[in-house]
C-alpha cells in the first residue's frame, strides 16, 4: 500500500508530490540558493527561461557563463508568475499530466483536478 492510501496526504487531488515534506524542503533550500546574487537558478519547466536563455535546441554554440553580465538573473525572476491564472486568462495549462506510483498506479490530470487513472 503507498503513502497517499495510508493517509500521508489527505487529498491527493492538491498535490502529485508523494512527499510533501521533502518537496517543501527542496523548495525552501532553492530559495536560499536564489538569494545569493552569485547564483542563477534555473528550474525546470519555467517558460520565463526559454523566452530568455540561449537555449540548446537552437543556439548549441551558446552558453550562460556571462549570466550576470547578460542580466539573464533580473530578466527571468518571477517570470513563471505571468502564466499564473489573472482576470479571464485561465493561465499556462498543467506540464504534469500524471504521475506514476511505485506500483504503477497513476493520478492523472482530468482538466480539472489529479484523479485516478
């Protein structure tokens, strides 16, 4: 039986961590890394970066070592909130569409809320 059964996480139509605890930590330690002007974080799935970076798809002879002069730090912060839900724009749609558990049972995304697969 997984953790979610077990009643780890109450509802686990709010959230497809399995470890809420250790995703809250993860986030609480990036945050401190980003707080540093000597370090430039780049998470994943953040369009904020894409509109900005040279990316590998398309600029392969390009790097980000001059980030700081490039200003790619002050120009990406905070980025990823414009596709958050404003007015009558529903936002950016769902990257995850699921998630598989160790014994293969899956939560999907239905367009509404993670359900059961």
């Amino acid at each position: 039986m997984d953790q979610l059964d077990q009643g780890y996480y109450p509802n686990p139509c709010l959230s497809v961590y399995v470890h809420p605890e250790a995703a809250q930590d993860s986030v609480n330690q990036i945050k401190q890394l980003d707080a540093h002007p000597n370090v430039f974080v780049c998470v994943a799935h953040d369009n904020g970066l894409f509109e900005k970076l040279p990316l590998l798809n398309t600029r392969p002879e390009k790097d980000i070592n001059d980030w700081q002069a490039a200003g790619y730090k002050t120009n990406t912060r905070w980025a990823f909130l414009n596709e958050l839900p404003k007015g009558d724009n529903p936002g950016r749609d769902v990257l995850v569409r699921g998630l598989q558990h160790a014994d293969g049972s899956i939560i999907k995304w239905n367009g509404s809320e993670f359900v059961d697969a």
